[in-house]
C-alpha cells in the first residue's frame, strides 16, 4: 500500500492510499487544506474544545465570580456532551441538551445564558480549526418558563406525595420537597451527610459560596433518610451509579407519567394520550409543574411556618436576601393567621396552618396538606397506586 509522509510547519503528516494516483491526489488536497487553512485539527472531544476555551475566558476575566460562573454551565455541557468528538455534534444534539435543561425546570435565564455559552465554544472551535460549521446557528431553542418558579397547589402536593410512597424516585422527590435541594445537589448526597441523632442534612452545593449549607431534616422524614453507610450514595441508578441529568430528566418523566395515570389520564400503549397535571393547578395561567417547584414550594413552606427570611436564605442557599425574597411575597390568610398567633403569644399551641379546619396534621404533613387522608382528586380518579 503506497504510503507518504511530509512536514508543514513542524507538523508531521502521515497519509496511505491504495494507489499511487490515489496518493498523489490525498497529498495535493491535504496540502492545499494546509495553506488555505480549512484543514481540521485531530478529533478533539467536546470536553477538552469546552475546558480550552474556558482558560481562554479566564486569561481576561477580572472577576472570580464570573470565571465559576462559566465554569459552572461548561461542567454541565461536559457532563452532557463528555467526550464525544466535536465535530460529530449536530443542531439536533444541541436542541436536546438545551430541552433537557428546560425539562428539568431551568429557568428562561439559564437556558439562555446556557445557549450563549455553547455558540461561543463551537466558535471557538471553527477559530482554532477544530469545527468547519457551527451547529448552533441552526437550533430552536426550547421553551423555558420565564422568572421563578411557582410553589405547589394543594393539589399536586398531595399527588406527589401519594406517588412518592410506591415510585422508585420518590425518596428522591420528597428530599427535594422537605430539605429544598436544588435538582442539580442531589447526586452528591451520600450517607456520611446525613445526621440521623441531630436531624441535620449536609447539603454540598456549589452553585454559590452559601450553597454549601446544613438544613433540618422534618422529623417525620428522618426514618427515610436513616440506614445508609457513610460512603453510599443515596440517589442512584439501576445499576448503582450516581444520577446525571440524564437519569434525573428519566426520573422526573417517569414519575409525571404516574402521577398523570393516578388522576385518570388517558393512556394509549403505556403513552399518556392527553395529560390531566394541569387540572391540578391552581390557575391555569400557571406554569408548568417542574422539579423546581418542589424548592420553590420548600421555601414557602418556610415563610408559613414562621421563619424568618435571613434564616431561610441560609437553608435556601441563596447568594442574597434579595433572591429569598422572590419567594417570601405570599401574603395569605394563613399568613395573616401566622402572624395573628405570633403577635397573641400562642404560636406554640396552633393548629396546623396549612390545614387550619384540622385540630392536627396527619404524619405526613410538613407544613402542609394532610395526606393522611385521600383527597377528592385520588378519590375521584378512580385508580389506586401500583408498585
């Protein structure tokens, strides 16, 4: 087999053909690929074209803040992509990690910076002669809800919280429910985290410097949480591995599907035909029902039971108390009542507010809706959960 080599520029070049004529053909192209500057470097991965171009930020970046900024959305785009080369990328890949960051409840904000970021890698790339086309100049961007996220209706509560007792991601809902995980905080939850005698859950978040936090662990939760060994992972896969985006965005879709076969929806080979989560909100000008709604209602949860927003910012992790307060702006009956028993000094004798017409909460309660009982909704729906 004819085979030739030549230097252009101290770079060595190896090229084979079956023939002679063959040859001479591949080496003249490859030549002119050279001095023209078309010629592609070798197939670097995504993730090595995303970390080289994240150095290249850094080198004129003046802030700190800034660089982790980046550094936070490019280790998502590594988790996403990893190391799948570069150039095998297409619109239609690009398209479903942005709806996969959408699906998972990522605000209108993210998805957008998110999409920033990925054109200014695959620029990157075509300049320094790793990438012919840019794959984004073609891509629809998903849809994302726009502002924060809402809290739960009494309704989806008490759905989600019915589901969560039989689902194989319900552990991993009610966590988010009861201690305000971000989404993206699960994973990296092992049992060394948890403090079952003080009730206290270590949250190793890295969003922002108060994202590394410690929150209460709702007494009625606490036996949930107990029985794993210091190193284990309390959220994994099938096959006993951490949870990616990937797994969470299954997850999440999976238990939608149950929530949506309780309440009755219409179902066509396993498929949801016609969806009946949105009867279940409040208003149907809501948003959708998301995973971080489940944080969002967390924090509500909080300003309903009392705590004071400083404190809550530090159990939110939030950077500011001015992010808190985008949550602290429910102003309700149950509020007023909150703050009518504070004022009397008989706080430590109320009922529950969430369920004011109940002498007591059922065991399940956390500030909440009484799921002790069935409620109309799961009566109503004509179906019983299944395992």
């Amino acid at each position: 087999m004819p085979r030739t080599t030549f230097t252009y520029e101290g770079e060595r070049h190896d090229i084979s053909a079956k023939t002679e004529a063959e040859l001479a053909a591949k080496v003249a192209i490859r030549k002119k690929e050279l001095e023209e500057g078309t010629r592609l470097k070798k197939n670097m991965p995504f993730n090595l074209c995303a970390n080289a171009w994240l150095e290249r930020k850094r080198s004129y970046l003046k802030k700190e803040k800034t660089v982790k900024d980046y550094k936070k959305f490019v280790n998502h785009l590594n988790d996403h992509f990893g190391s799948k080369r570069i150039k095998k990328i297409t619109a239609t890949d690009c398209e479903d990690c942005l709806r996969n960051y959408a699906d998972l409840g990522m605000s209108k904000a993210f998805v957008d910076k998110m999409t920033t970021i990925m054109n200014q890698i695959f620029k990157y790339a075509i300049t320094s002669k790793t990438l012919l086309v840019n794959p984004m100049v073609d891509v629809k961007k998903p849809v994302a809800e726009e502002g924060t996220h809402r809290q739960l209706s009494d309704q989806e509560r008490e759905v989600i919280l019915a589901v969560a007792e039989y689902h194989h991601a319900g552990l991993w809902i009610e966590t988010m429910l009861y201690c305000g995980l971000r989404p993206g905080e699960t994973p990296t939850v092992q049992g060394r985290d948890i403090d079952i005698k003080e009730e206290i859950l270590h949250i190793r978040g890295t969003k922002n410097n108060n994202a590394d936090r410690y929150v209460p662990i709702p007494r009625h939760f606490i036996k949930e949480l107990a029985g794993f060994k210091k190193a284990e992972y309390i959220f994994t896969t099938e096959h006993g591995t951490k949870l990616t985006e990937q797994s969470m965005k299954r997850w999440w879709k999976s238990f939608k599907n149950e929530m949506d076969r309780v309440i009755g929806a219409e179902i066509y080979r396993n498929k949801i035909i016609e969806s009946k989560l949105p009867s279940l909100k409040d208003d149907p000008d809501d948003s959708s029902l998301t995973l971080y709604c489940l944080r969002h209602t967390y924090c509500t949860d909080l300003e309903l039971k009392g705590v004071p927003i400083n404190i809550a910012k530090e159990l939110m992790g939030h950077a500011s108390v001015e992010t808190t307060a985008k949550y602290y702006t429910h102003f309700t009956k149950t509020t007023m009542l909150l703050a009518k028993q504070l004022i009397n000094g008989d706080a430590g004798n109320q009922k529950c507010l969430s369920c004011p017409s109940l002498k007591k909460c059922g065991p399940l309660c956390h500030v909440g809706v009484n799921v002790g009982r069935p409620s109309e909704t799961l009566k109503n729906s004509g179906t019983t959960p299944h395992s």
